[in-house]
C-alpha cells in the first residue's frame, strides 16, 4: 500500500469509505443466465468502485 491508495489485481483504487455486498443475480431478460461469486460496491473520496469476482 503506497499513500492511501490500495491495489487489487494490479489496479490502483483510493481507500474505501464503505464496503457493502451486493446481490449476484446478474440474469437478464434474455435466457442467458450470468452468475458472479461475490460482487462489492467499494465507496471512496474520488468515487464508487465495483469489484467482481
């Protein structure tokens, strides 16, 4: 961790006011069906952030 930014796969993002999890029910309308494992809204100074895994 360098300053107060953090890393997650490589990819630099400001320190998290909030972290919350979300549903990860991402079916459409369409028949095709599209599942995550976890999905997190991260809420920071400069903005919201969403991690996917």
């Amino acid at each position: 961790m360098v300053g107060s930014s953090h890393e997650a796969l490589h990819v630099p993002f400001p320190e998290p006011r909030e972290i919350a999890a979300l549903n990860v029910d991402l079916t459409e309308t369409e028949p095709v069906e599209r599942r995550v494992d976890t999905l997190l809204r991260a809420e920071t100074d400069e903005g919201t952030y969403l991690l996917v895994v």
